[in-house]
C-alpha cells in the first residue's frame, strides 16, 4: 500500500508535513519521503529507507534542513518517493500510490520514440512514480497528463504533485479506489489519504475528492481542474483492514464499520444456530479486535483479551518482506494471558486470511499455552484473487492465497470453475473449503463474513466498493 499528506501555507509547514506523513507509517514500511518548497531555496527532498526505523525517527533528525510554505511527503511500501522531476511542463515533485500491472508495455511505449530513459532500480525495475511522471509528461499541461496516465494505466494512479508556484495539485485515481481529502485551517490547506491525519495537525476536513477528480490546492483555497467521473471502485479493504480506526472514507467510519461488520456475523451465525459456545470472543490484534467487540456485543459472549501484541518494538502493523523473518517477528510480538487461554473455548475474529501463515502460527500459539477450543472467524469472505488494482494481498500466483490453494487442494483445476460455490459456506462446496482450512490451520471452527454482510456493514451504494479479490469481478 502507501500514503501521502500534504500542505500549503501562509506558514512553515515543516513539521505538519513531518507528523502528518508519520499518520500514516501503518501503510507500509519500505521507503518514506518528505519534500518542501521554499521561494528562495527551492526543493529540499530526502528519502529513507524506513524497513528497520519508524519514519519518525529517521526523519527528524532532517527537520532542521527543510523550509517552506509548501510541501509533500509519502510512506511508500514499494519504490522510493517523492521523485523531482524536470520537463516541458516545468520542475515538479510527484508522488504516487496504486500499482501499474501494465509498467513493461508502458516502458517500451516510452522507448519507441528514443526520447526517454529510465533510472533502474537494483530489482532492474523501473520506479513506478518516475514512470507515471513520464506519461503525465506526454501531454501539454499536467492535468491532462494526469488524465491520459490514468487512462493508459492498467492498476490505479492517486496522487500528488508539488509546483514550482508553491501549489499542490492532487488527482484521485478515476475509480476513485482510494480516498484524497483536503482540510483547511486559518491559514492554509491539506491533503491527505487519512482523514485523522488532518485533524491531529489542526485541520478540518471540508472537502473529499470524486473518482477522477484533480483538485488545484493554494493557501487560500483549492478548485476542481478536472471534475469528478460518474463510476466509483472504491477499495473495502480501506474498512476492514488497513485503514486506520479514526479515519472516515465516504462518510463511514472505519472503527464503527468494524464493530458493525462483527455484529451483523454474529446475528446471522445466530439465525442458523451455528453460535459455538465459548468462554470468551477476542479480535487478534490489532485490526480483528473492532470486528470481535461487535461479535461479542451481538452474541452476548464474554469478549476478552486472551493475547496482545507487543509494540514497543514491534510497533507497526505491516510486517518485513521476507516469509520467514514476517513469521518470526509475528511469534515475538504475540505475549499470552495464560489466565484467559488455559482451558478455555476461545473464538477469534480476523479482520481476514490471506495466506494462512502467520494464522496457523497464532493457533499453535493458542493451543501451546493451554486453549481448549480454537474457532476463527474471518471479517470478511474467502479472498479468491490478488488484488490488481493496489498493493495488497499481491504474490507471485492466487495460489499464494490460502482458499485457492486449498480449493486446488480439493478439486484441483475444475474447482477453479467453482470458486463462487467454495466462497459460499451455504452450499456443498463452500463446506468442504471450511472443513479442510479448519483441518490444516487447526481450528474447531470456522466461518467467513458474507459479502452480502460485509457490503451491509459498510453501508455505502454497493455498486461503488470494489470486491475484486472475493468476487473477480471487475
């Protein structure tokens, strides 16, 4: 994933580009990024790695070199960022967040005419935000460009770009797959993916951009430069999963959604009489807990906190690149209340299972520190497909995911033509998937949140949420 905030201003915005890029390290953990305009010093950029030190720690000691009224900076889970770039369309910084499944065709478009070149990275890979400049580059304005990348670009493209003139422009990608909000203060202006972000550096909120939509930001004001499309995908991760608590996208809450999504589960395990009896609900943290207190109010279950994670050092949410330091790091941060655990029936809600390591490890956790029972809950439907369109839940195949492997497992290819059925815990199908995920990760019980739930619990025109990787459907 990643995220961005920026800033215009009457003032120095230093420090709110510095806190308001830290709002949003749960992001990712690769690369972060900071860049601001001065009138008289021009672009101060710096780039780190931030994959062993939190972007706050490795930033601050830069602070005393940056000035300006004006500024952008990102969290970046893959290529460094912001980038300078200098072009026809003048001396810009840019930074972007989505993906580009078509980057190969895209280059070799570049290439044809022998008036471009590209800076490879050490994977031999061309960084996605230089690419993305390159094809904004192509047109006679940047709004145009912008337009004409989005349009070619096979993925999605959000982003931000920082002007000589000291002003902002911001584009949401055109299905508007993740959200861009602006806050204002007494004197000056925002943006940012996160909304919390923007009240905690003392901005409002007052405007969220449409699909499409390319927004101009000044300290006294912004404007639409491109209006916003009719068609929204907005991605339904952003509530179950990676957004932050305090944040809304489309008027929804993510906490509030989270705890609602847990109820509306339990209501329905309730109307089918599948409710497991058990001695305490509990979320696995962090993300699962909101979707676990909403189960455990609807239930009337005990919710408890049988295991917490350790954050001291181990503060963020995303996890190393590398498998099997990703499994070590997650047993180091799981500490047992041995209290709750030793011969209790315990039900654990995720907000989701991908691949199905790190969940195996937790169960095994459980079981080695006394539980009796261990009944999982998924906050949402079985994921079928990598995700094309943002960096998340992404592998080198969908057989990468847990409920593609295990439906491989079953029926090998034909169950491919049945991944509807699997994905459906009512049919015959769907009960077999159950069944044998609970044999190989060791639950006593399983269940998965029902699209339909999930889409009620969100609560926005389903028409406007992407629910590609459970559904495959554009």
């Amino acid at each position: 994933m990643g995220g961005f905030f920026g800033a215009v201003s009457q003032r120095d915005v230093t420090l709110d580009i510095f806190f308001g890029v830290d709002y949003h390290s749960h992001l990712g953990t690769r690369r972060g990024g900071m860049i601001l305009y001065d009138r008289e010093e021009g672009f101060q950029r710096q780039i780190h790695s931030i994959e062993n030190t939190p972007f706050r720690t490795k930033f601050e000691k830069d602070l005393a070199d940056f000035r300006g009224c004006a500024g952008i900076g990102c969290i970046s889970d893959t290529d460094p960022q912001p980038l300078l770039v200098r072009s026809h369309l003048g001396l810009y910084a840019i930074t972007t967040v989505g993906i580009i499944n078509n980057a190969g065709a895209l280059v070799d478009r570049c290439f044809s005419d022998h008036g471009h070149q590209f800076m490879a990275m050490s994977s031999g890979k061309v960084n996605s935000t230089e690419l993305a400049a390159a094809l904004i580059n192509q047109k006679d304005d940047l709004v145009s460009g912008i337009l004409h990348a989005q349009e070619i670009i096979d993925g999605s493209l959000t982003l931000l770009i920082l002007t000589e003139e000291g002003e902002i422009i911001a584009a949401r990608d055109r299905m508007g797959r993740l959200p861009v909000l602006i806050g204002k203060n007494r004197q000056g202006h925002c943006v940012s993916f996160e909304s919390f972000a923007c009240h905690k550096i003392g901005y409002e909120v007052d405007y969220e951009l449409g699909p499409r939509e390319v927004v101009r930001i000044r300290p006294g004001g912004y404007e639409t430069l491109s209006p916003p499309g009719e068609q929204m995908k907005i991605c339904a991760f952003l509530w179950t999963y990676y957004g932050y608590p305090n944040s809304n996208y489309e008027g929804v809450n993510v906490e509030v959604m989270r705890c609602r999504n847990g109820a509306v589960m339990a209501r329905e395990e309730r109307r089918r009489g599948s409710l497991p009896a058990v001695d305490y609900v509990a979320g696995v943290p962090d993300s699962g807990v909101p979707h676990a207190i909403g189960y455990a109010n609807e239930s009337r279950m005990e919710f408890a906190r049988p295991f917490v994670k350790y954050t001291p050092t181990w503060p963020r949410s995303f996890m190393p690149a590398n498998q099997d330091v990703r499994n070590q790091v997650a047993k180091m941060k799981q500490i047992p209340v041995p209290e709750l655990i030793q011969g209790k029936r315990l039900l654990f809600v995720d907000d989701s299972i991908v691949r199905g390591t790190q969940l195996r490890e937790t169960v095994e956790f459980l079981y080695e520190s006394g539980a009796k029972e261990v009944h999982m809950r998924s906050a949402c439907p079985p994921i079928m497909f990598s995700c094309k369109y943002l960096n998340f839940s992404r592998g080198n195949s969908d057989m990468d995911l847990l409920a593609r492997r295990v439906v491989q497992e079953l029926e090998g290819d034909e169950g491919q033509e049945h991944l509807e059925e699997y994905a459906d815990a009512s049919t015959g199908r769907g009960q077999c998937l159950l069944r044998r995920i609970c044999e190989k990760l060791g639950f006593d019980s399983l269940g998965y949140q029902s699209l339909e739930g999930l889409l009620e619990a969100i609560g926005i025109d389903r028409e406007k949420i992407c629910t590609y990787c459970w559904t495959g459907k554009e």
